[in-house]
C-alpha cells in the first residue's frame, strides 16, 4: 500500500494525522485484485508530545469494505478519529 495522502489537523488539544492509502488487495481465489478502494490510516498525538497517544488505526467503511475515493477515506478518518478524542479524552476535562 501506497500514502496517497496526508492532512494533520488540531483538535481539542490533539493533533490528528490522517493518512490515505490505496487498498486493492488479492482475494484468496482471484487472480485480479478487487476493485480500487482507500483506507484512512489514523494517529493521534497530544499536542504537546511527538510520539502518538496509539498506535496506527486503520479504518474503512462499514463492513469492513475500502472507501470508494481519497476524500471519503480523508473525511472518514477524521471523523473517527474526532470521536475517539471525544470518547476518551473529553468526558475527562467536562
């Protein structure tokens, strides 16, 4: 897999890097890859630290299916990602 791209943005004290990357993977018995798709690459870091609060979190669609363009995986990732923070860290400072 490839990175396609990569935007980094601030959020409630956290700076979140998503990264895209193509995801065309092999199924078992099929010689040709499965149609193009992408996948969000999400790391999540305090902002006053340089190593990531996790480790690298993949995520596509539901069902575990690739996003269908860059923009969809971007705006995806994000969101999870905005989620998380609030999930774990936000109920925390309220």
């Amino acid at each position: 897999m490839e990175a396609v791209m990569t935007r980094s943005y601030d959020y409630e004290g956290f700076t979140l890097e998503i990264s895209v990357e193509s995801d065309f993977t092999h199924g078992a018995m099929r010689p040709v890859p499965r149609r193009i798709g992408y996948v969000a690459i999400v790391r999540i870091f305090q902002a006053s630290n340089t190593v990531a609060t996790f480790s690298p979190l993949r995520f596509g669609e539901a069902g575990g299916r690739p996003f269908t363009t860059e923009a969809d995986a971007l705006m995806g990732g994000y969101s999870a990602a905005c989620k998380l923070v609030d999930d774990l860290f936000c109920h925390e400072m309220h």
